[in-house]
C-alpha cells in the first residue's frame, strides 16, 4: 500500500461521551498515526441533541448543522466506537441519525475507517452494526485491517495514551488504507 497519493483530509469522532474514554484515547493516537499528505480534524457529538422530528421541522439545531457541514467537507470519516449491549451506543447512533437527515445526505460516498476499543472482542459487533448503517447511507468502508482493539489497561498509560505498538501499527496500517482508498474513489 502507499502512503498517500494526494492530500486527505479525515473527520474523526467517537461514540462515548466520557472525554477520558479509551475510545477518544484511540482517536487522539489516530492522529498522531496520520500517513504523509493527511491531515483530521476531529468533532465532539456531545453538544448533539437526542433526535427528535418536530424539533427537525423548525431547522437543524446549530450542533447538528456544524457536524452535517463538517461530514459534507471532509475526505473521509474516521468513527471510533465503543460497543454496549452487542452494538454501537446510542449516542454515536443519534449523531448519524440527526446528520443523515434529508437534504443532501452528507455520508453519501464517504470513504469510512472504523476502530473500536472495548470488551474481549474488540468492538467487533458494533463495528459490524456500523458497517450496516453505513450500507444504507451509501459510505463505503475499508475491510481491512480492522483495527478492533480488546480492552487492556496496560495497553494505555495513565494519562489515556496508547503505548501498545503492535496496536499503533494497525491502526497507521488502517489510516494508510483509508488515505489510499479515499484517493482511489475520488476525493
């Protein structure tokens, strides 16, 4: 693979609100794991409101439009989600929700990277969960390498910072082929 043909640019979030969670640990590592020629930008979904119609009729809530308009700039997506009950949490679920609303869809043809950490099984589940999500919405995610890391605490040192290397090179492994896949399918 190559480390990038052009520049991209990646909008990165997590679905946990817990600012010190390992799944916002794992996207502050991301971008220090870009590949050359790749920049991200990333976005709180906190400040998202629980979806609702009627609130939608009266316009998109300020949160919602600055997310819709930061998906439509963007390259490519980075989401990192934790897993609960066997599937992502319903706030990363909300923030899709809210964005893919009509008009002008912004996930539309985006190029998709998915990491995950939590659990024995990495996040594996809601990854898959996402991956169904992203079919209706027309994304197109890479398949590989999936970057599901199975919680660990010695894997992150006290200040929430991923040390684990052979985590490190999968995930810059899963940001060169996202860069490369965003470049293959136009930006």
């Amino acid at each position: 693979m190559s480390e990038t043909n052009g520049s991209i640019h990646i909008l990165g979030f997590a679905g946990s609100l817990r600012k010190k969670s390992f799944n916002h640990a794992l996207l502050r590592a991301a971008e220090e794991l870009l590949p050359d020629n790749t920049t991200m930008e990333t976005f709180d979904i906190s400040p998202i409101p629980l979806y609702n119609g009627d609130v939608e009729t009266v316009g998109f809530p300020e949160p919602v439009q600055l997310f819709r308009t930061k998906i439509a700039a963007a390259d490519a997506l980075l989401i990192v989600t934790p897993e609960y009950n066997y599937s992502m949490p319903g706030v990363l679920k909300n923030a899709i929700d809210w964005a893919s609303r009509p008009p002008q869809q912004p996930f539309f043809g985006k190029p998709l990277g998915i990491m995950g950490v939590g659990g024995r099984a990495g996040t594996s589940r809601s990854q898959y969960h996402l991956r169904q999500t992203a079919v209706f919405l027309n994304m197109f995610p890479i398949n590989r390498p999936e970057v599901l890391v199975a919680y660990s605490p010695e894997k992150f040192d006290a200040n929430g910072n991923l040390i684990d290397e052979p985590t490190r090179k999968i995930m810059h492994e899963h940001l060169v082929a996202l860069t490369d896949w965003a470049n293959r399918i136009g930006k």
